[in-house]
C-alpha cells in the first residue's frame, strides 16, 4: 500500500455531491426505518399488556364463577352466561385496542 501514489486532487477520495446526497438520503431512510420499527414494538407491547390484562381478568372471573356455583349449584346457568359474556367482552376490549394502533 505504501508504494500506491497519493492523487493530487482531493476529490478522488472525497464525495461527490451526487454521492453525498445518496449518503444523506439513505441515513435517513434508515432513520425513518428504525423510528417505524420503534412504532410497531410499542404497539405489539400494548396489545400484549392489554391481552395480559384481560386474562387475568378472565381468569379471576371464571374462579369467582366457581366459587358462586360451588356455593348455589342452581347458579351455574346463570353464571356461566354471565362469564362468557364478561370474557367476550374483555375479548372485544383487546380487538378494539389493537384496531386503534
């Protein structure tokens, strides 16, 4: 390498104004990328934390659905609709959540 010569213009190793302007647009194409990215993780995390919400809630409500029909069997009916509505509702609650990302 130490024998190559050195170019006397320095635009031999410098940018051209073309290139700089390529360099320019692909940093910010990158930029643009990594802040769409940004965006889609902080969505798919909400819905996560609004799943998780749900679920637990849907968990706690089918243990309180036991424990009604384990005191007053004659309540089954009654509390299983109950439930299942509750759950379809906290199922709707995630869907509408997610459509507004």
């Amino acid at each position: 390498m130490s024998n190559h010569p050195i170019p006397a213009s320095p635009g031999v190793f410098g940018l051209t104004k073309v290139e700089r302007r390529a360099a320019k647009e692909i940093a910010l194409n990158r930029a643009a990328s990594s802040v769409l990215a940004a965006r889609g993780v902080a969505a798919v995390e909400a819905i996560e934390e609004v799943g998780e919400a749900a679920l637990m809630s849907g968990a706690v409500l089918t243990d309180l659905e036991c424990l009604l029909v384990a005191r007053n069997p004659a309540f089954a009916g009654r509390a299983a609709y109950i439930n299942g509505r509750n759950c379809m509702s906290l199922g709707r609650a995630v869907d509408k959540m997610a459509r507004s990302l």
